[in-house]
C-alpha cells in the first residue's frame, strides 16, 4: 500500500458536505487510468457512495479502522456529541468511509476534522500502525490496558501521546451562522462566467450591492478589485467577508472543489450550466459522470426552501435532480421532450427558448419575457450558447428575488460595455474582417464559437460560395489530456477553412512546446487539414499580427473573413495590436 496524500479539505466536498480529511492510498502495482470519458453505467465510478469494509482491500480497510479506533481513544471523537450528533460522549462514533476511485489500485479514505494538526496525525498514525501489520482490533495500548497483555504496542502508546499534544486550526469555511447575505452559486464547464456575470448584473439592475467570484477575479457592483482566478472558496470568503454587498454570486470552479471544499456551508440557490469535457486527469477526475459528481457540489448545498437551476437539454445535469434537497427548475433550448414534459406535469418551473422568445414556464402557463435577439450577448439570437446563459441567469436571478422586468433590464443592457464580457465573444470589425477574441478552452467551447463564427460568415459551403474565409487560431493550456488537445484542434480543422497554431508558454504546466504543439498537429491532420504545415506563432499578440496584415492570409484581395482566437493568456496585448490595425469593438 503507498500513500498517495493526505488532503484537509475545508469545506463542502464531493464525499461530505462538511470539512474532511482524504486519505488516498494505491494498492497494487502501478497502472495509468484507461477508459471512456462517458463509460456505460457499468464502468462508472460512484465517488460519493460508501464502499463496505469487506468489499475494499484488506489494508485499506485495516487503514480505516485505525482511523476510526485512534479517533476514539484520543477522544477526537468528542465534538460528535458537542454538536449533537452522538446521544453520549462513551458512544460517539467519527464516520470513517471508503471510497472508490476510477484511478487504477486507488483507493480513498474520508473522516471529517475539526483541528488540522490533530486530524493529519491520526492519519499518519493509522498508516504507520498499518503499514507495521498490526490489528486494529486486538492492538492495545500500554497506556490503555495491563503491561504484558498480549497484543500491547508501544507504537500505539506513541502515537495516542502525539495525537493528545496536537491540536491545530479549525476548518476555514463560513457557517450560515455567520454569513449575513444570501448566496447563489454558478458552476458548470463552458458558460460559468457569463451566466455569473449576467446574473451580478441583473441582481444590480433590481438595485442589490452584489459581491461577484468570476475567474477574471472578485468584483463588486460590477467593479474589479482583486484580479486573479479567484473561483475557489478564498474568493467566496472574501466576498463573503465584505461589509458592502447584500447578495453574493459565486462562480465556483471544479479546482477549489477538489483541492481545498466549498468555502461555505449552503447555497441559497445555485445554477449549473452544462458539463463537458475539460481539466479532465487532474486530481484523479477522469469521466463526465465524475466531473459533473464534482460540480454538483453547488446543488447538493443549496437550501431545502431554496432553488436549483440545471441545463434540461444536459443529461449529466439534469440526471443530478435525485441528489437535490432544493426546488429543482430547468432551462432549456428547446420546447419538448419527456423530461421537460415530465417537470412541467408536475408543476415545476423552467425557462424555455419558444419561438425566439426567452420564455417562463409554470406547469401549463408560458409566459414571453424577452426575445433572444434583443439580448446584446446573443449577437442577435446566433451565439446560441449565449442564449443559453441567458436562460440559466434569467432562472438565476428570478431564485434570487428578481422581478421579470428587472430581468428583461438586466438582459438587455448586458454586454453594452465591451467590457463586461473580459475575453468572451469580443468582436473587433475591420472593413471586411471580423475578429473574435474567446476564452473558449475545450471543445465544447470551441465548437460554440465556430456556431458563432458560421453565424457571421455561412457554414462552409456557403463560404466558398462567397469566397468568404474563416479562419481559426488554436491553443491552449498544456495540462489538457492529449484527447482534449487533439479534440480541440481537430473541430478547427473540420469547421473553419484554415487552421494555425499559437503557442501558449505560460501555460505549458508541466509539458514541452512541441509536445503541446504536435497534439494540435495531429489533431488539425484528423480533422482533414495538413496540421505539419500549420503554421505556428509564438504568442498571441503576433497571431493576431500576422493573420490581419494588409496581405496577409485572412482575406486576401479584400474578401470578407472572420478570425478567431483561442485567447487565454494576453488579452490586453491582442487587444493593442488590433487597436493598432485599426479594429473596432463592436
């Protein structure tokens, strides 16, 4: 048996919903995940469900119960029965669980902690008493039993005196107790961030102080004031700290939930957006189902008397309804179909796309609220993943308390200020040439903007027709898995005319330049173009410099074409190169 870490998690988390430690052991030799990204119901992994100490290996349930009997002779156990939860001190019980992973021989135990030093050393305690073969069941301590009984241990008797001088912090998340403003919380894989920022500016529009979590940083009133990726519970507890919000919508990433919990303890309503392949093979998150385990973190906190708003049009999103306390309301692109059907028979709520028209539905009743079109971020009712955040923030902001009207404000003066979209759907026009500067990152979002991009110019047939050109700039963060890699430039290569290549050094984590650039190279070639002569520039500014120069290779002789750029890690340098070429936001 080997260690893999030992982790303290802070808050809600995918195995509790309160503070845990997670202990992963691998048993076995060493093997490297196989499988599907969408395995058949058979091969999926339950990371939640309990595993009975008879159906785990032998060690690993030795493990988990050392933990359990150190818990109980060190009285660590005790705040069971402070908190109400154990009738009497003598009978408090921790709850230690096994847990199943999809990695190969790993193997997770999970016990909930009140102080950290204490917590890791009962940890490493149990391993080392494990790993030394003893019994948990017939191991005393000398301290605890007569000299000379059989089966005494002296590594026991240690380790009770190292658990009894540890202490250590407490877990740093927020109680409802302590937390003075309601909450909404928005995960999902593509889409977090503009739902996040739609919902903060409608909730601003129904005159609220609102405190936002996005990954572009922590805002307020719509204001930055601490850039950074700060989706993780450190952003949520610094919008929570603050004494001049009274509503606070938090984007919460799939990172923060895996490597530190939830920031606090429930959501008084929360969004999920969709779930699709992205950040997959990190901290042991290889599938879908897994990921969107994951994500629903967010619903599984939120309030029994509060609102859950998930994608009808997902079936990993929707299919987390059984595992929600809260109202469950659906949105959907469409107008159909048996789940929609099934919701609404029963009187649920949902927001439906109905002939154009950003829809609230109550069982039978429709009620029109705005048409897509007028809503700025949908570039007129084309950027169809756009109308779907618009939905998603309309369900959002009506669970917080927005009226319809303050929703149609809200939605209709979105995005008028090009910065409020920060690098999602930015377009820049030119004479005949139009640029789109996205976030896109994976191939859902990939896919999405060349939606966009085929909005603007005609699919292909309709291009070469026109003698109109799309053409596309891939790149993106090295710690994709090689699927994601090639799965991203391979949609380019099918969907837009020409493909190059920018490099993303910044972000190579762990990863070589050719390493990264051969993936899209093979990906670009398995979607029908020449990926070994893909051009490559070394940054994005210099994309975009060489690819709209006055003869350059957008559109030659005048003709008319759309260039779009996977931008992730210079904006504002893009953004001063195309001012400089005499582009315009539109």
């Amino acid at each position: 048996m080997r260690l893999i870490e030992i982790r303290l998690l802070d808050g809600p988390n995918v195995y509790r919903l309160e503070p845990a430690l997670k202990l992963e052991v691998a048993v076995g030799r060493r093997r490297t995940w196989y499988g599907q990204r969408l395995p058949d119901a058979h091969a999926r992994v339950d990371l939640g469900a309990t595993v009975r100490p008879i159906d785990a290996p032998r060690p690993v349930a030795e493990l988990a119960s050392w933990v359990a009997r150190l818990h109980r002779l060190s009285g660590s156990a005790a705040w069971l029965f402070d908190e109400g939860r154990a009738s009497s001190p003598g009978r408090a019980r921790i709850p230690v669980t096994i847990h199943r992973t999809s990695e190969p021989g790993h193997w997770i135990v999970v016990v909930p902690w009140r102080e950290a030093d204490r917590a890791e050393a009962i940890t490493e305690a149990a391993l080392a008493l494990t790993e030394l073969g003893l019994d948990p069941v017939t191991t005393h301590a000398a301290t605890r039993r007569t000299a000379g009984r059989p089966g005494r241990s002296r590594t026991l008797a240690r380790a009770l005196r190292t658990i009894d001088a540890a202490h250590g912090r407490g877990p740093a998340w927020i109680r409802d107790a302590e937390r003075r403003v309601p909450i909404i919380g928005i995960s999902g894989t593509n889409g977090k961030t503009t739902t996040t920022r739609m919902i903060s500016h409608i909730l601003r529009v129904a005159g609220h102080h609102v405190g936002t979590t996005t990954s572009d940083g922590v805002m307020v009133d719509e204001r930055l004031v601490e850039a950074g990726d700060l989706t993780g519970p450190y952003g949520a507890r610094t919008v929570l700290g603050r004494d001049d919000i009274d509503i606070a919508v938090l984007e919460t990433a799939r990172g923060g939930l895996m490597l530190r919990g939830l920031g606090y303890e429930s959501n008084d309503a929360a969004v999920l957006t969709n779930v699709s392949s992205d950040h997959m093979d990190l901290q042991g998150i290889h599938t879908l189902p897994e990921l969107a385990e994951v994500k629903s973190i967010i619903a599984r906190v939120t309030r029994a008397d509060g609102v859950v708003v998930l994608n009808a049009d997902d079936d990993l999103v929707a299919g987390l309804t059984p595992r929600v306390r809260a109202n469950v309301w659906l949105f959907s692109l469409r107008t159909s179909g048996a789940r929609l059907r099934r919701h609404l028979a029963r009187g649920g709520r949902a927001w439906l796309l109905v002939d154009g028209m950003l829809t609230e539905a109550d069982g039978d009743a429709r009620r029109p609220v705005i048409a897509a079109a007028d809503v700025p971020a949908t570039m007129g009712g084309i950027a169809r993943h756009n109308v779907a955040n618009a939905l998603a923030a309309a369900a959002g902001a009506r669970a917080m308390g927005a009226t319809l009207d303050q929703v149609v404000e809200g939605l209709r003066t979105y995005g008028l200020d090009d910065t409020a979209r920060n690098g999602r759907l930015d377009l820049y026009r030119r004479g005949p040439t139009t640029v789109i500067v996205d976030f896109a990152h994976n191939e859902a979002g990939v896919t999405a903007i060349l939606d966009v991009a085929d909005g603007l110019a005609g699919d292909r047939a309709a291009r070469a027709r026109a003698g109109t050109q799309v053409t596309m700039i891939v790149g993106t963060a090295g710690d994709r898995p090689d699927d994601t890699l090639r799965g991203v430039a391979r949609i380019a290569a099918e969907r837009a005319d020409r493909v190059v290549i920018k490099e993303t050094q910044e972000y190579l984590r762990g990863r070589t330049r050719e390493g990264v650039i051969g993936e899209l190279r093979a990906g670009i070639t398995a979607g029908g173009q020449d990926g070994r002569a893909a051009q490559v520039h070394e940054d994005e500014p210099s994309a975009i410099r060489a690819e709209t120069r006055e003869d350059g290779l957008l559109a030659p002789d005048g003709r008319a074409g759309v260039l779009v750029l996977m931008c992730h890690e210079d904006r504002a340098g893009v953004v001063a190169v195309l001012t400089e070429l005499g582009f315009e936001p539109v």
